[in-house]
C-alpha cells in the first residue's frame, strides 16, 4: 500500500508546467523527483496517442517538443544501454525525430519503457488499459 509522500504532494502542488489534457498526477508517488518523471512521460504517452492512435502528427510534435525541453532524471531498472536490442522498455531522455517529424520507433519504445515504470509504481496513464502495441 502506497502512502502519501510530503515532498511529491508539495512538488505536484506546485508544478511549472502543465499536463497534457486528460492527464493527473497520481496520488502517492515518493519523492519529488517523481512529479517531473510523471510529467515527462505524461508527455511522451500523449505524443503515442496522438501519433498511433489519432494519426495528429502535429500534436504528437507538441508534445515530444515539450518533453525534449525537460531532463526527467533516472528511471532506474527501465534505462538500458543505448546499444540495447530490441529497443524496447528502453526510456530514452534525448527527445528523436525523423526529417522534423515524428520518429515512430523513438515514440513507440520510449512510450513502453513509460508505461512499465508507471506500472512499477502501481500508477497507469489515461486510456493505458487499452491494447497498446
């Protein structure tokens, strides 16, 4: 069972930046470390929606922009050596794009390593309980 942490509850509390529509912070993360890893992968789980499931490329560049303007700090167990293969549980802090436009594979396994660290501290992102690829 998770409990409130005093440092998280006052970094949410006052946060610089805005989430993307749809999205919260979730009650209970340790550490105020956790609201900017929150707020960055919220970043990166939008620009995945935007990009795979309503085909908004310009949306989905909104918020890979976003998110490249921000140093979320370490993922611990879901950071992998940049040579690792498949590219995927892989968080990847340098913010890829292809020709100015979306790069679909950066997107695609820096969005799973997200999601795996939001499920390791027991937290999903909105519609993440959909068959995500």
């Amino acid at each position: 069972m998770r409990t409130n942490d005093a440092a998280y509850d006052t970094a949410v509390a006052t946060y610089p930046r805005e989430l993307p529509p749809g999205y919260s912070f979730p009650s209970g993360l340790i550490g105020a470390a956790s609201a900017d890893k929150w707020w960055w992968c919220s970043q990166i789980d939008a620009a995945w929606e935007a990009y795979f499931d309503r085909n908004d490329e310009a949306a989905a560049l909104g918020y890979l922009r976003a998110a490249a303007d921000v140093d979320p700090g370490s993922y611990g167990q879901f950071d992998q050596p940049a040579d690792s293969l498949p590219l995927n549980r892989k968080i990847d802090r340098e913010v890829r794009y292809i020709n100015d436009g979306v790069d679909s594979q950066y997107v695609e396994y820096t969005a799973q390593g997200c999601w795996d660290w939001a499920k390791s501290v027991g937290s999903e992102f909105p519609g993440s309980s959909q068959l995500r690829v």
